[in-house]
C-alpha cells in the first residue's frame, strides 16, 4: 500500500499520472482555461518557472495540437532548473530577472510579442506564511517585470498568488498593468491551500512606461490614483471558483478502485526529476546514513582508495555505497 497511499489521498495526483501529465498542477491550468478560454488566439505563449512541465505540457497539447503540426505556434518555457525535453516546446535554462532572458525569449518569437504568459513558479516553503507570502509576492513581480518585456498590449499574464493579508498592494501594482484582474481558485487546488491565481487579461502598461529590470516595482510612481489608495479596501479584485461540485474534491480521500468495473492498478510517475536538490538526502536516507557523521573530504578519500584497493573484498552493497559517496564528493 506505500506506493498507492498518495493515489488514494491524493485523486488528482492520481489523474495526471494516468492522463500522462508530469504534475498534477496540470489541471490547475486546464481548469482555469474552462473557466477563461486563455488559448483562444494565441500562438505565441510563455511559461516562467515552467519545471517540471506540466504546465507547459498543457499549452503544448491545446495550442499546438495532439499531432504538433501547428507550426506556426510557438511556446517558450524558462526555469533555472534543467527539464526534461517536451516535443513542440523551446525551452530555456535561465534566470526571468535577468534581461538575456526577455531578449532571449523574443528572439526565439523572431521579434514578435507573446500573446500569453503563464507563471506557475512557487517558493520551497518554509511553514512561516509572512516568509512564503512575501518570498511568492517577490517571485511573481519578478515574473510580471519578465512580462512587462515579452507580453503585447492586449495580451494575457497568469500566475500563482498566495492570498495573505497584504494581497492588496499586489492587486494594485497588477492593476497598474492590466484594467482587468481577477483572483481564481481551480477546484484542483485545495481549500485548505493560501495557493490561488490572478488572471490578467487586456495588458495596458502606462503611457511612456518602459520596461526595466530594475524599477522597482512596489512604488506605485505610475498612476496617481494609486498612490492615493489607502487601507484594507485599497483595491477589491474579483474572487472566482473554477469549477462545480461535481468535479472531485482535492482536499477529499477517494478509493483506489473509482471505477467498479476497472480494477486499480498502479502508475509511475509521467517524468521522474532531474537532477533534484534533495538526490543526496534521498541516496543517503534510502542507505541508513542520515544520521551518521560525514566523513571530512580528504579523510573520505583516503578510506575510498583503501577500499578500491581491496577490490573483491568489498560486498555488493558496500561498493553501490562507496561508488555513490565517491559520485556525491566530487
């Protein structure tokens, strides 16, 4: 039952594996797309913070096509992380605050504008929610700054929000940016979550703005109006609900077997990670040594080579051990 645990908490985890999508954040998209019908039009998208590529995945499938011959759409997706390759996708390794990246972006649209910019990208966090709200309203501006660079007038920006106490002054400087701004929370995205989505739509920067890496973008030096905005009423956005009752509920336990004529079975992950931060915590946990204390560098190198130079009195388990460790320090 280890393996199928999360399959039964978890129905949407569940559905995007067997439906082949790398996340179930998936269908955050999807249903945010029912709800605003983000893809109508477009044929050049964005994706920030695009790993693992579900997201990417999406607007691969429904502006492309199932058979990808719509060449004449393009998708770009960016992360510092590496991703595994997506067919019909351009991917870029590099960092959304630097410049190259924007250049870089509109480079591959051969110096057009995109008609839409998605942003999924979410802090590792840490439990502390002034921390994780503030480390995800600084992601987002950095993607909204990406996005002052890359996105034509009248085009569309989505991305992740954490609604804190202070989501105002967010909802305010977007609004400097974009008349019509809307917060939406997909059913896929569970209830007991601060996670929702600002959806941007008709992009009107103001008049003589030019885009810039390093304005800084909370100071509201645009508009006036803004400025004199003050309390908790500063800025009221719609607040909307993707979906019904009858889609499944994600914060719900469903059985393993939903379907009574469909036996359960298992499935593995679409696209395991690449390369993750925590593979050494992983190797170290999977072999028992967590707790015990890390050899210094020259010291592990040392008992390496005498262990090499034993060669077949080594068991099959101490040499996996030894030749990962020797991996691991270099």
């Amino acid at each position: 039952m280890g393996r199928s645990s999360k399959d039964k908490r978890d129905i949407y985890y569940r559905l995007a594996k067997e439906e082949g999508w790398r996340a179930r954040s998936a269908f955050k998209l999807l249903q945010l797309d029912e709800e605003y019908h983000l893809f109508q039009g477009v044929s050049r998208a964005v994706d920030l913070c695009a790993a693992p590529g579900s997201w990417s995945q999406v607007l691969s499938r429904k502006i492309k096509g199932e058979d990808m011959k719509n060449s004449d759409v393009k998708i770009v997706a960016v992360d510092l992380q590496a991703m595994a390759p997506l067919p019909g996708v351009i991917q870029i390794q590099g960092d959304i605050t630097k410049v190259s990246t924007a250049q870089e972006i509109i480079c591959h649209f051969e110096g057009q504008p995109a008609d839409l910019v998605v942003c999924d990208g979410a802090p590792d966090v840490t439990g502390l929610h002034d921390i994780d709200e503030y480390i995800q309203a600084q992601l987002l501006l950095a993607a909204l700054n990406i996005t002052t660079h890359v996105l034509k007038k009248g085009g569309t920006f989505v991305a992740k929000i954490f609604r804190g106490k202070d989501i105002t002054l967010l909802y305010s400087q977007l609004r400097i940016f974009f008349p019509d701004v809307t917060c939406a929370k997909p059913r896929s995205s569970r209830n007991s979550s601060i996670e929702a989505f600002v959806v941007c739509r008709n992009y009107s920067p103001p008049e003589g703005y030019v885009p810039n890496m390093s304005n800084p973008l909370l100071d509201h030096c645009y508009d006036v109006d803004f400025n004199q905005l003050e309390g908790p009423n500063r800025v009221i956005v719609p607040f909307l609900a993707c979906g019904d009752l009858s889609a499944y509920d994600s914060d719900r336990t469903y059985p393993l077997q939903l379907d009574p004529e469909k036996k359960y079975t298992y499935v593995p992950p679409t696209q395991p990670p690449i390369c993750p931060p925590y593979e050494e915590a992983c190797f170290l946990k999977k072999h028992n040594l967590l707790t015990k204390e890390q050899v210094p560098q020259p010291q592990q190198e040392r008992v390496l080579q005498g262990q090499q130079e034993q060669g077949a009195a080594r068991s099959p388990l101490e040499a996996e051990v030894t030749d990962a460790l020797g991996k691991l320090s270099t």
